[in-house]
C-alpha cells in the first residue's frame, strides 16, 4: 500500500506551510496539519493516518509526550511516527529510535527532498510492520 | 494544479518579515539576559526558542546563512536556557556578538536570497519526481 495520508504536528507556522506545499504540491500527498500536540491527539478521533511527522520542541505538550500519547492508543499502535526537528545529536536521536520512532527528519529540512524521505521511511516500516 | 512556485515565493516574503520580527524579540531580550536570576534565565530561554525557530525555519525556506547564525546562538543560549545557572561575562560578549551577527544576517536578506525563491512550479515539481526516483 503507497503512503497517501500524512498527519503533520508542528507548531511554527511558517514551517507547517512550507511543509505542506512540499507535501502535497510536490509530493501529491494528503497531509492534516496540526499546530500543537493536543490538536493532534484530538485529530486523531476522527482520521486515521498512515504516518505521523512530529515536531519536538513544541510548547505545552512536546513532540516526546506527544509521541507517548498517540502510540498510547491501540489503532495507531502500529502507524509509523517520524520525529522532525532541529534536535538531532546522535544521543537524542537514539532516544528518538529508543521511543519507537520510524525515523527522524533533522530541520531545516529540503522540501523537495521530502516526499520522498517520507515515502522510504514508509518503505522501510512497511518490511518490518507491513501496511496491508 | 497549483503554481508551486508562486506559493514557494509568498511564503518566503512572509518569512522574511517574521525572521524581522523574530530577530527584533531577541534584540528586546538582549539586557535581560545580563540581568542574571530569574528574570535572565526566562530571557534566556526566550531568546534560546526563538533562535531554536529561526534555525529550524529559515533553513527549510531557503536561507541557510540565517540558519546558520540562528543555530550559532541558539547553541550559545542553550546552557542558560536549560541551567540555573546565569551568564558570565564570556557568555554575556559572545550572546551579544551572536545577536549582532544573526540580525545583520537577517537585515541582509532579500526575497531573491532564499534557495527557493523564483523557482518554476515544473521545476519544483520534476526536481521533487527526481528524488522520487
């Protein structure tokens, strides 16, 4: 099954735009944006994503609880989240993979690269989970 | 189908004006992050997220030099930011070094120096197809 339908968790406004377009301009995907953690796990009541991009560093809920909350939730137990963010030393990145992260998207990002990191970090979840 | 290029081109103009304004809050946190205490380590921390937006931002829109002194301070406000402890007065010369760099950076910065600006939408769009490949 193709990867079609991105949920992407970001608060800054400037970056969920460029995102977007790189996403779905470019990328041909469908992407639901949302500008904070609670946001997304509200979102989450009434879609169902085939992936999850996830900012870090966002103010209330951070991008770690954020995680904790969604992978809490029995029908995204197995959707792949990807972490996207400026926070990516080699031990944070470890902590990422250690949470149970598909992959990790270091910022600034290239928007017309990024379909297609999205569609193989889908690739490679989908040889260890399947999607259908 | 959507002209890529002339959503790319706005969202860079409007980034342009909100790295102004991102720049103009750090500049407004400068003195109190000399204050030291509580009122300095909240200043620190502050300035060390917005340096933190600027960094992550204007590098996926195409300003890379702005990233780069956005990531500079940001690393140099992070042990405030994250400790109890405040700034000596190395810390303070380089934080305000930092500040003055990131906002001659971010003045210099026209619509025309982003990466991305004035690309074509069918150049975007097979550049995008190629990296698909």
């Amino acid at each position: 099954m193709p990867l079609e339908r991105v949920l992407y968790v970001e608060d800054e406004p400037d970056i969920r735009e460029i995102a977007r377009i790189a996403l779905v301009e470019l990328g041909g995907l469908n992407v639901d944006l949302c500008a904070s953690g609670g946001e997304a796990l509200a979102t989450v009541e009434t879609i169902r994503p085939d992936l999850i991009l996830l900012d870090v560093m966002m103010p209330d809920m951070d991008g770690t609880e954020t995680f904790r909350r969604l992978r809490g939730r029995p029908d995204l137990a197995a959707t792949p989240i990807v972490f996207m963010t400026a926070r990516a030393q080699d031990h944070e990145v470890r902590q990422y993979h250690e949470l149970g992260a598909a992959g990790v998207i270091t910022k600034p990002f290239d928007p017309i690269a990024l379909p297609a990191q999205l569609r193989a970090l889908w690739d490679a979840s989908a040889g260890e989970h399947g999607h259908g | 189908m959507a002209d890529v290029g002339g959503l790319l081109d706005r969202l860079i103009e409007k980034h342009l004006g909100s790295l102004r304004a991102i720049v103009a809050a750090i500049r407004g946190l400068d003195v109190a992050i000399g204050h030291g205490g509580g009122e300095g380590r909240e200043a620190a921390k502050k300035a060390f997220s917005l340096a933190h937006q600027i960094a992550g931002a204007a590098g996926s829109i195409g300003f890379a030099e702005v990233s780069l002194a956005g990531r500079a301070l940001e690393q140099e406000l992070r042990p405030l930011a994250e400790a109890d402890s405040g700034a000596n007065p190395q810390q303070l010369a380089s934080i305000h070094a930092l500040i003055d760099r990131l906002e001659a950076v971010v003045l210099a910065q026209r619509p025309e120096t982003s990466s991305l600006y004035g690309r074509q939408s069918d150049a975007l769009q097979a550049a995008a197809r190629r990296r698909e490949a």
